[in-house]
C-alpha cells in the first residue's frame, strides 16, 4: 500500500479539477482569450499541481521512507536517494 492510499480520493478530486483548468485553457487558447489572462489560469493550474506533487512527496516522505530507514540498509539508502532526486525534480520545475 502507497502512502496516499488514505487520500486517493482527495487526490483523484484534486486531480480531476486540474484537468478541468487545462481543458479551460485548452478553450481560452482557442477563442483566443487575452494572453495575461491564459497566463494566469497557467499560473493557477501549475500551483495546483505543485501542490499535489507536495502532498504526495509528504506522503511518501512519511510512509515509504520512513518504513525504508526503519528497517534500514541498502533498502533505506535506495528510499533516500529516490526521495532526494523526487525532491530534486520539483525544485527544477
């Protein structure tokens, strides 16, 4: 079991919103809505995905890691070094 199995719901919700704000784009881009305006909903949806990409990295951070560095070893080191370049990705994103 992941660490958001207890949140899968919220984070199906979450998800399924967002898709909703790009399918919005999708239709200000096509009746060619003023460009400070698709900028925002842009800004808006990437917010809304960082925040679900931090949710999930929580969630894993507090579950799959910290089941990894309980039991410890090669285990734990493989977990760290997965969250660290997780951690990694976000930051460059």
């Amino acid at each position: 079991m992941h660490g958001y199995t207890a949140d899968k719901d919220a984070y199906l919700k979450r998800l399924r919103r967002i898709e909703g704000q790009v399918r919005g784009l999708q239709r200000m881009v096509e009746n060619d809505d003023y460009c400070i305006d698709v900028l925002t909903q842009i800004s808006a949806a990437t917010k809304a995905l960082q925040a679900v990409s931090l949710g999930l990295l929580d969630e894993h951070l507090k579950h799959c890691v910290a089941q990894a560095v309980a039991e410890g070893g090669e285990v734990a080191e493989a977990k760290l070094a997965e969250a660290t370049a997780a951690i990694g990705r976000l930051v460059r994103s």
